[in-house]
C-alpha cells in the first residue's frame, strides 16, 4: 500500500507492517494506525508513520538497544487490551527525540505491541527509575567541512 508522508513523499509500505492503536497514542487519540518503516538496513531506529495522517511520524526503537537492564511490569488489563495473557508475545518500543546533540527516549511511556495481531497501546508507568527524557545515546559529531580556498 502507498502512503502519503510529509517527510519520504509517498511510500510503499507492506500492510504487515502496520501496527495499530485502538486507544491512540497520548496527544493522539484519534491517530490509530501506523505503519512501521525501517529507517536503514543495519539500524535498530524505525519511523512509525500515521497512515492517515501524513504530517504525523515518531522515530521509535527497542529500549533494550540501549539500556539492557530495561524492564517492564506489564498489568494483565494491559496485556488482555492488546491480546496476550503473558508479556512473551509483545515487542516494546519507546518513542525517540532529538535533545541538543543526545537521542533520548520516553522510558515512561512505552509502546507494547502483540507480535501476532500488531495490536498496540501505550503505557504510562509509575516506575521513577525511567523518564520521559532517558538518555540513550549521543550523536556523534560530524567533523566540520573544510572549506577550499583558491
């Protein structure tokens, strides 16, 4: 299926690759279904992309990347609205910003999904060890053009 982005233009997505929301996203309750798009070959980032809505995209990864010890307590309501009965058939991804020159996650508010159904919702967890801000790495400075002169 083709979908219109703000940023890729519009792109061929396999409808596999969608994962949808039924509850939305927090700031986002209308926005349900998006479509999961690998941002390169070797990467671990990947931008979910609203299929409604083409202005809308976060970049997400597995928390885990990058902070190993990362563990979630998932309430059975929770994991009944998304399918599952035990946290084993769920991927985790949280959603990415750009801080200055640091990539940091919402540790807070992670997104689960039912590998099977592709079936999401968001968590908001009461665990003050995680931020909405978590620090997962920074970006690597690109060395600084040198300028020819003649």
């Amino acid at each position: 299926m083709i979908i219109k982005t703000s940023r890729f233009g519009g792109i061929e997505v396999d409808s596999q690759l969608f994962l949808n929301f039924p509850k939305g996203l927090l700031g986002f309750p209308d926005d349900h279904e998006f479509a999961l798009i690998q941002t390169g070959e070797n990467s671990g980032f990947y931008w979910m992309q609203s299929v409604g809505r083409p202005d809308l995209a976060f970049v997400v990864c597995d928390p885990r990347l990058f902070v190993p010890d990362y563990k979630l307590s998932i309430k059975p309501d929770d994991l009944a609205a998304i399918g599952l009965t035990d946290a084993e058939g769920c991927q985790v991804f949280v959603i990415v910003n750009k801080v200055n020159d640091v990539l940091t996650g919402n540790l807070q508010g992670p997104l689960v999904v039912n590998v099977s159904t592709r079936v999401g919702r968001q968590l908001v967890l009461a665990d003050k060890r995680y931020t909405t801000r978590h620090s997962l790495m920074r970006i690597p400075s690109r060395p600084e053009q040198v300028s020819k002169t003649a």
